[in-house]
C-alpha cells in the first residue's frame, strides 16, 4: 500500500493564482482531512470528510475549497492564493466509525505564496 | 471545545539521557490521546495513543506515555534518547462529541547533544 500520497510536494504561486493540491489514499477509509502547519500553532484543520459526496469545515476554511467524489481522492483547492496562506499542508485519513481511530498522514506539500 | 497545550517549545537534551515532554489538556471526559513524530521534512507518524484501560501506554521507538486524569496529563518519556530521535513531537486529542476530529498541540522541537 502506498498509503496517503500529496502532489506536489513544492509549490510557489503568486498572490491571486489558483491551485489544486492533490491527496489520494489506497487504504479505503471514509475519513479525510486536510491541515496546515504553521510554527508554533501545529496543526489546524482545514476541512474534512467523512465519505464520498460529504464535506465539512474545520477550524480555518476560508479561502479553501474541497470536493469528495471517491473515496479514494480528496483534493484541496487554493481559488486566489494570498501570503497567509503560505504553509505546510497535510492530508490525513482514517477509518471512519464510532470512536476516535489513529490518522494516516501523508508527506506533506511546502506552499509559498509571493 | 477540547485544547491541547505544549509548554515547552524546544528542548535540547543530550545522546543517552532521558526525555519527558509535557502535555496537558482540556477536556471535561475522557479523551482519546496520541503523540505523533514528525523528523525534517516528514509527514507525522503515530508514536502512541491512548483510548482507555492501563494508563501506561507502550509506543514505538522505545517511548511511553502516562494518561493522568487528575493532571490532565499524557506526558510522552523515554529512558534513553538517540540522535534520531531528534524531531518534532506532537500531542492531540480527540473525542467522540466533538465529531472526532483531533486538535494538536503546538509541538514540541526535540534537539540531541551528542
């Protein structure tokens, strides 16, 4: 299995440009999430999923946008890049269910908005 | 809402001695706790997580964590740290009656002396 993979793994945009970072798992879990790292604040949750067609916001949404048509892919869309959101940003998934279950973290993707 | 804190937002200890990093959290219930690893340019990976029973829990790498719920604590120890071990360490929580979704710590930057 390969787990949780992200493309790109860099990106520098320019303010106002758009992007689709890009997050698949083979492992078949219902649940996924999107973070972003910034120093000193670890990880904040961006959206989340919990199933093919179901999407949700977390603690920091504005200015992202995701979609679940598989289970398998869950990409997040950057619509007008601005300097905030230069981060380190993390796909996760888990099993979904009733209790709190372990999360997968994929390698990450390093944005720099100029 | 549950809240994590770190206090302490570098360490340095030296090739051999031993490690505590503090953890305390917010949570009127019994949370479900993990601590994840993140090295250079990594994504995280799960260290150890605590959902109930013994509140000694066993991780990878040789790491440990005490649940104490008259602290509020989960304290992550090891007896004897490596030079790899040299990484960013994060604690979360999550719980069932906040749609368990996992808030995270701020980290914690581990660094060895050798």
């Amino acid at each position: 299995n390969a787990g949780v993979t992200q493309t790109p793994k860099f990106q520098v945009l320019k303010t106002g440009q758009s992007m689709t970072l890009q997050c698949a798992q083979d492992m078949n879990h219902e649940y996924m999430s999107w973070y972003r790292q910034d120093p000193g604040m670890g990880l904040r949750l961006i959206h989340y999923s919990v199933g093919a067609g179901i999407t949700d916001q977390g603690e920091v949404p504005n200015g992202y946008n995701v979609s679940r048509s598989t289970t398998e892919d869950f990409p997040l869309r950057l619509l007008s890049a601005a300097p905030s959101q230069t981060s380190v940003y993390f796909c996760a998934s888990r099993t979904s269910g009733t209790g709190v279950y372990e999360q997968y973290f994929g390698p990450g993707t390093r944005l720099t908005v100029t | 809402a549950q809240s994590v804190t770190q206090p302490d937002i570098h360490i340095t200890v030296s090739e051999g001695a031993s490690l505590e990093l503090r953890c305390n959290y917010s949570y009127g219930a019994t949370p479900y706790l993990f601590w994840y690893v993140q090295s250079p340019g990594q994504g995280l990976q799960l260290l150890l997580k605590y959902f109930s029973g013994d509140t000694l829990v066993q991780g990878i790498k040789g790491f440990e964590a005490e649940f104490k719920r008259s602290q509020s604590s989960f304290n992550l120890r090891k007896p004897s740290v490596h030079w790899s071990d040299a990484a960013e360490y994060f604690c979360a929580v999550g719980a069932k009656e906040y749609g368990n979704k996992l808030v995270f710590g701020a980290g914690t930057i581990l660094r060895v002396k050798s």
